[in-house]
C-alpha cells in the first residue's frame, strides 16, 4: 500500500518521536556507558559526552545496518509484520520496568559508581565498548528494538532514518548533559526530575506498545 503524503509525513514524525523515546528511556537509566562517561568528563569536561556517543552512534549504526540489510533480507515482509507482536508486548514489559523501578533508579549514586568502573582512555572506545558488550543494549535490539526498526522499514527508508534520528538526539542530549554537568561538579537532574522523567518514559513505551499490538492489521495490510 502506497501511504499518501500527509500519511507519510505523519509515520516520519511518529518514527521520530518514537526514537527519542526509546532513546531517552534508555539513557536515563544509569549503567556502564553513563557510568564511564561520567568518569571520563570528570578529567577531559564537558566534551567527554560527544566523543562517547560517538563510538555508541557508530556500533549502533552496525546494529541497524545488520538488521535492516540482514535481518529484512532473510525473514522477509511477512515475517515483519508479525514481529509486531513481540515488539510490542517488550515494550509494554519494559514500560512498566520503568515504572515500577524509577524511584529506585533515580537514587542510584551516580559519581559513587562511576569511580568503581574501569575507564578506557579514549571517550570514543567507551562508547564504543560499552554499547557492543553490554548484553542490555543487544536483548533490546533483537526484540523490540529490531521489532520498531523493521516496522519503519517497512514504510520506507526516511522512516528508518527518522527513527535512527530521535533515537540519536536523545542519547546525544542525555550524555552531553552528563558530561557538562559533572565536569562542573553538579547533578544531571535532581533525584525527582530523574524519577519524574522515566515515569513519563515508562507510560510512553507502555503507550507505543500496546499501539503497536492493537494495530497489527494495519501493518499486515501494507504487505
């Protein structure tokens, strides 16, 4: 089925937010790239946080890439659609994860657990380090992340790269914000805002999870 122009344009602004969701969802809960970006801005300041997302961005991009050329490319259109499902039912799962974890996670110690991690010389590696070896971030892109991804796929290209867009925007903002911060010596957020913060991402990804479920035939009907 051939979207018209205002149905492209509203699946382009849709991918786009979904992004930045996931993006931001994921990059506020502490864990060894924010612990090691923290650790490393506290010695090089506030650029620490763009040379980490470098090396994230760039195995990120790896990640897609095998999922759009390979993945695609083996289980087909069909296949595609049906991955919905499960794309859908892990982000409702992990929605709540948010939710019922957030008070905990925004008291987490930051810069208490950042100098028990072991810190790579170059930001660039951590990020990329962190990213490939962290098992978190390949359970995600192989369920639901790859789930999202194809789903774009499906309605074409632009809306790939407007997915891969907000989900960029957000782990640029959230790791430079890390970086400036604490080279400064202060807090990324305070303990509520943060708390504040992954409910508001917990309900979206519960929102866009239980979307995709509900419209599953309007995916099968773009085969």
């Amino acid at each position: 089925m051939i979207l018209s122009q205002l149905d492209l344009i509203i699946e382009l602004i849709r991918s786009l937010i979904m992004g930045f969701t996931v993006g931001i969802s994921a990059a506020m809960i502490p864990g060894p790239m924010m612990f090691t970006t923290v650790g490393i801005a506290l010695k090089k300041g506030w650029k620490t946080g763009i040379f980490v997302f470098t090396g994230h961005a760039f195995v990120e991009s790896m990640i897609f890439l095998l999922i759009i050329v390979g993945v695609a490319a083996i289980i087909g259109e069909e296949m595609i659609s049906y991955m919905t499902i499960v794309g859908g039912v892990v982000m409702f799962i992990f929605g709540i994860f948010l939710i019922k974890s957030a008070k905990h996670v925004s008291e987490i110690n930051i810069s208490e657990s950042a100098s028990k991690v072991d810190l790579c010389s170059s930001p660039v590696s951590a990020g990329a380090v962190t990213t490939a070896f962290n098992p978190t971030v390949l359970i995600w892109w192989l369920t639901a992340g790859s789930s999202i991804l194809l789903q774009a796929y499906l309605v074409g290209i632009f809306a790939v790269l407007s997915f891969v867009l907000g989900h960029w925007i957000a782990d640029l903002l959230v790791l430079v914000t890390v970086s400036s911060s604490c080279s400064k010596g202060k807090e990324m957020v305070s303990p509520r805002a943060h708390e504040r913060i992954l409910y508001l991402c917990g309900a979206f990804l519960i929102i866009f999870g239980s979307w995709f479920l509900f419209n599953y035939n309007n995916f099968t009907s773009m085969l």
